[in-house]
C-alpha cells in the first residue's frame, strides 16, 4: 500500500552564491589588512661588477640600539656608546640634509642609550623622529 499525503516533497537547493562573494571579501580583507615585516636583516654576500654603481641618498636614516646599548647608524655599529659620537655620525650620515630618523631600540636596551639618542637629535634640531614598535603577540 502506498499511502501519499497531499503535497510532494520539494527538492531543497542551497544557493551557493551568496556563499563564494562572501569568501572573497574576507580574502580581499584580509589581503588588505595583512602587513609585512621588513626589518629582518639577512647577511648576504652580493656577486661583484666592474660598473661603477651610483649610490642613492638614503630617504631616512635607521637608528638601531641593541641590547648592550650600542648604536648602530644603517646598520653600521658606531664605535662606542657616546653622544659626542653619535652625533658626529649623524651629521656625516645626513651630509647637510634635513632626513627622518628611525630608532629601532631593543626592549632590553638600557633606557639611558634611548634617552642618549633623543637628546642628540633634539640638540640637532631634527623634527621628523620616530620609534619604531612591534605589536604584543596574543
């Protein structure tokens, strides 16, 4: 015996459109939203040219303290902790410009170094300072 009642059973379809527009604008946000590192630091060895190669100005000058409390000016370490030093180098390093200065300073450096830094670039007169910072991971 068949028994039927009243109506037939309707096929039920998930429209998947809706769906696939949705992935794609969290992919665009999150592609937007992604930032990059560029502090990372690799030793490489490049190959060597005959040409004689035009060195560019830098557009800012990094100043890195490290945890001893050294100073490194673009990457090259200052022969010793001093603020008589430090602003020699910056103004060899700036060469009569007026550049943005960068200070990378460890989190263990000792604030006294930080501190040393500020003060030189404050007597310099330069403005356009910042402190680079990291994001707490959580």
């Amino acid at each position: 015996m068949n028994f039927y009642h009243g109506k037939p059973e309707e096929d039920v379809h998930i429209n998947l459109t809706p769906l696939i527009d949705v992935v794609f604008l969290l992919l665009i946000f999150f592609m937007v939203s992604t930032t990059f590192d560029t502090t990372s630091q690799l030793k490489i060895k490049l190959p060597e040219a005959n040409q004689v190669q035009m060195q560019d100005p830098p557009q800012k000058l990094n100043l890195l303290i490290d945890a001893d409390g050294s100073f490194f000016l673009n990457s090259r370490e200052l022969t010793n902790s001093k603020s008589a030093t430090l602003k020699a180098a910056l103004e060899r390093a700036m060469n009569g410009t007026r550049l943005p200065i960068v200070i990378q300073s460890d989190a263990d450096s000792p604030v006294q170094s930080l501190v040393t830094a500020m003060d030189v670039i404050g007597q310099m007169g330069l403005t356009q300072v910042s402190i680079a910072t990291t994001r707490p991971i959580e």
